[in-house]
C-alpha cells in the first residue's frame, strides 16, 4: 500500500473516523428513542395551506458535512401517523444553527405531517380514529411534549373538523427577534422561543379556518384622474436577526440597519400612498442570511403586504447567497400576498435564462385598455466569463427576444387605442453599459442631460448584449435599476432613436455599503400621468422624508424632456 502517500492515508483516516462516528451515534440514538432512521424530505414552500390538516408535530435530528452530506439519524414526534394517507412536510431550518455555519455538527429540524382536507370526508370513521388533530404548539399544556414542544392534540372526525375550533394547517419558523410574518393568515408567536442558538427562533402557523388570501391583487388599473404612483425600494439589504449599520450618514452613536430602513420605508410609504411598489434587488443581504433567507425577505415585504400594496420585484446579486437560492425564493415570492411576481414561460431553476422575467400592464380605470406597460428583468449575478468579460453579468440575448416577442405577439395589441400617451418603464438590478454614456453620442463634445448624483464608478457589465436596443423597439421611456448603492442620477441616453431616461433609486437599506464622502439613504418614486403622457420622479432621504428633492419631469406629453 506504499502507492498512497502520508496525505492521503491521513484523509482516509479522517473520513473513516468521522463515517465510524455517524454510525455509532445513529446506533445509540435509535437505541435511545427506538425509532427508525429516516431522510429528509417534502417541500414546505409548494404546499396548499389552505386544504390540509396538521395531524403531527415532531423534530429530526441530523449530522452533516458542511452543506455537502447529511444524514437523519431518528425523530422524535407527538403521535405515530398511516403514512399511507399523510405527507411529511420538513422545516429546513436548522434550529441549532449549524448547518452553514460549520463544517460538520449536528443540526435539528422541525417537521410536522399533514393530511390532505378532503380524505376527512372519504374515508371511514374506523380509519380517522388513527389519526389526531393538533390545535396548537406552544411552551406549556398540551397533551404530547416533544423536547420543549407542548403540543395540543385531539381526535379527529369529521365532526370535529366542521366545528369551529382551532385547527392548525401549516407550521414555519422564523428567526432573529425582530423577525416578521406580514401574511394576514398566518400567525407569529413571539411570546417564547422555540430554540435561542445563534439566532432566536419562533413559531409562525396558519389555522384551517381562515380565509383564502394567498393572491389579493386584482388588475392594476389607474387612477380615476390617469395617474399612476410607483415607489422604487432599491438595495434594502435585509438580514436574518438585527444587523449593524455599515458606513451611516449621517452617524448616529448606535444603530440598527433593518429597524432604521425599517422605519424610512415605512414613513415613504405612508407619505406617497404609492399603486404598487418595486424591489430592484439585493432585498437580502445573502451572506447575513445563512440562518435563514426567508426570515429576511419577509421583513423587507412586510411594510408593503401590510398596506395592502401590490408589488413586484427582481432579484439581485446578493439575494441568493443565503439559505435559499434564486429558484426557492422565486417560488416563495410568487405566493406572498400582493405578489405580482412570475416566473417567466422561460425562466430556468439553473439560472441560465434567470428568474424572474416577466411583465405588467397597467389599464384605465374601466380595465380595459391597457395605458402602461412594466417590465421586470433578471440581470443575473457574477460574468461567467471573467478572463474576457471581467465583473458583473449581463441581461441575455435571450431575455431581450423574449420581451420583443412579447410586445410583438401580445403587448402591442392590448395598448391605448384613445388619445392617452402608452407609458413604458423598464426595471432590473444591475446597470446597462449605456448607463455610462455621460456624453452624447449625438452631439460630441456636449453632455447628455443628467439630474442626481454619480459618485461611484457604474459598475455596469462589460459586454453589450443589445438591450437598449430592444427598450427602444418595446417604446419604453425610462429604465430604473439598483446595485450602485451611491448612484441615484437620471440620465437621458441618446444613442438610440428614441432618447431613454435610465435612472438609478438610490440605496434605501443601511446594511449595504456607502460611503463616497457620506451618502444618506434614500427611496425614488415615478408618478405616471396617462392622461397628460407625463412621468415625474424625485427622492426622499431617510433624514427628512416628508422633503423631496431632485423633482423632475422626464416625460412630457410622451417625449423626454431634457429642461
């Protein structure tokens, strides 16, 4: 065996030692609780909440190698269930917060098993008596404990089912104590900890009784006077537990970065009462949220889906880099309340053609023509060719032609046939390389019209793929992006036939990066006039959000306005 070095035979000693290490506790743990190991499986972000039934509650406990190899080694749970007729439904969030954050270690899941609604009613009452219902979880009472889980059952029946009592139908865990669940049929209980490791975990759970309320938007429609307001929510940088505050200005002797963005999104929104909101990407801070990417995305949705205000969003280079990646947070986004996200005809789980390409349009008050189109573009993370495109991606080609045979096929014929100017915007994270084009194309030696700060080299991607090309081909007025935390400028591009206004919002979120001599958060709104073909947009900074600045009119009677 002298073909293997002393490296290698080191390794394989490591490996055997820590394969020994799982059996052995595998062995002694089903000793322990005399129960059988079993994988991870299930899906909690796909499931139909509002047509199942809870009927156990338990925990998994499991060893893993960093994210690359986990074993579940045994349960412990409130009731023996036929799995026959139930599905197991696992909460992968590890309440020891481990997994992420160690190489190897030992995590632990909460699950719980569900029974679909309508088996209540098929099957015989001989069977139903197997099962129970839970009708609540907390830290005391209950009939069943599991670790510190008191868990209240009760015998299921199709009697009890038709009365009026709590009956739980979905489970989740949050994280951090100034996590939020703004969905209005689910429930947070912060009164006590499920477990307080790294980060304080709670329960959130949904009971069967409540209302369906899984989409509340109905067609976007203007204003009786034609107007129509968005407020752009730019580079929020959310994170899972309280975060510090990175580069604030004007700086404050303590600070919290999610309270304190908090509370400016919250003032914007209360001031503009806006029609519908945009996230322009980095909602999350990805690496503060290894613990969990759900418990962060909902506290920056949370302001916006407890106003009742429809809106969109795309995803940034950030967004993804905590505990879910940009297919699962696409596939909860789209389930939210007042979630006007979608998964495009095209989008790819493996990123290729991105997640989250896709588009609106805006109607008259009747609902019947359309008076604004929205578009909404994936603009990837990271160049994937870095020795000759160094730096950031780039929107496809393939996005582009998607959108242009879209307005060909479809959007081109549900536009305005009266006498109100079509409106266009276009959003997406990362600048185009046009944002770059300080000096006209047109008239060399003069300036194109520019209105705002740029005080950050564009971080735009190096290769061209065209997509100015097909913003003016789609008619669309202005473009407006995130990503340059220090950039908040409009600049009216004259490289196409149709002059373009391509703005930045501005960063809004204290967690991301400033800086540049000081640069205060700030939040951009469009307001949209159909009747007159006017857009207008100005900012507001955290310091004194009921001021404005930097009001411009960008759009008049449908032709850029460059005064």
């Amino acid at each position: 065996m002298r073909w293997l070095s002393r490296r290698y035979w080191r390794y394989l000693t490591y490996l055997l030692g820590i394969v020994v290490l799982k059996c052995v506790i595998q062995s002694l743990y089903s000793r322990r609780q005399g129960t059988t190991p079993e994988s991870v499986n299930g899906d909690v972000k796909e499931e139909d909440l509002g047509s199942q039934i809870v009927v156990n509650v338990g925990k998994i406990d499991c060893f893993h190698v960093g994210r690359l190899w986990n074993h579940c080694y045994g349960t412990r749970q409130a009731a023996v269930v036929n799995t026959a007729y139930t599905t197991r439904k696992i909460i992968r969030k590890d309440l020891k917060s481990s997994l992420g954050y160690r190489w190897f270690g030992t995590s632990e899941f909460l699950f719980y098993d569900v029974l679909p609604l309508s088996f209540v009613s098929e099957l015989d009452e001989e069977v139903l008596r197997d099962f129970n219902i839970v009708t609540s979880v907390g830290n005391s009472g209950g009939t069943k404990m599991v670790d510190n889980l008191h868990i209240s059952l009760e015998p299921l029946s199709l009697a009890a089912v038709s009365q009026d009592k709590p009956i739980l139908s979905g489970i989740n865990v949050l994280f951090g104590e100034d996590c939020l669940d703004p969905r209005p049929d689910w429930h947070l209980d912060k009164s006590w900890k499920v477990e307080n490791k790294r980060f304080p975990s709670y329960l959130t759970y949904r009971y069967l009784k409540l209302p369906e309320s899984a989409n509340h938007v109905r067609r976007l429609t203007v204003k009786e006077d034609g107007k129509f307001k968005i407020v752009q929510l730019a580079d929020l940088h959310f994170a899972t537990g309280k975060s510090q505050c990175r580069d604030e200005y004007p700086k404050h002797a303590e600070c919290d970065a999610d309270s304190k963005t908090m509370h400016f999104i919250e003032k914007v929104l209360d001031i503009e009462s806006p029609d519908m909101v945009v996230y322009t990407g980095d909602q999350i801070m990805g690496d503060q949220s290894i613990q969990d990417s759900e418990t962060s995305l909902m506290k920056a949705l949370a302001p916006v889906i407890e106003r009742k205000i429809p809106w969109a969003l795309i995803w940034g280079n950030h967004d993804d880099e905590g505990s879910l990646t940009r297919w699962e947070l696409s596939k909860l986004a789209r389930t939210l309340p007042y979630s006007l996200f979608t998964i495009g005809p095209k989008d790819t789980a493996d990123n290729s053609f991105g997640v989250g390409n896709y588009f609106h349009q805006v109607f008259d008050s009747n609902g019947k023509n359309a008076l604004i189109t929205l578009y909404f573009l994936d603009s990837h993370k990271y160049s994937t060719m870095g020795k000759v495109y160094p730096g950031y991606d780039w929107i496809k080609e393939a996005q582009w032609d998607y959108l242009r045979q879209s307005y060909d096929q479809k959007l081109k014929l549900t536009a305005s046939e009266d006498e109100s100017a079509h409106l266009s915007m276009a959003f997406f994270h990362i600048p185009l390389p046009e944002y770059l084009n300080i000096d006209s194309r047109r008239s060399p030696g003069t300036r194109n019209p520019f209105v705002g700060s740029l005080k950050e080299g564009v971080t735009a991607p190096k290769y061209n793929s065209g997509g100015i090309d097909t913003l003016n081909y789609l008619g669309v007025d202005i473009t407006s992006c995130g990503h340059d935390h220090c950039n908040d400028y409009c600049l009216l591009d004259d490289s196409t036939s149709k002059k373009i206004w391509l703005c930045f919002g501005g960063g809004a979120g204290e967690g991301g990066y400033a800086g540049y001599g000081g640069t205060e958060r700030r939040i951009r709104t469009f307001q949209l006039d159909t009747k007159e073909g006017n857009i207008y947009t100005w900012k507001r900074l955290n310091g004194s959000p009921s001021e404005t600045f930097d009001h411009q009119l960008v759009l008049k009677h449908g032709v850029p306005n460059a005064e």
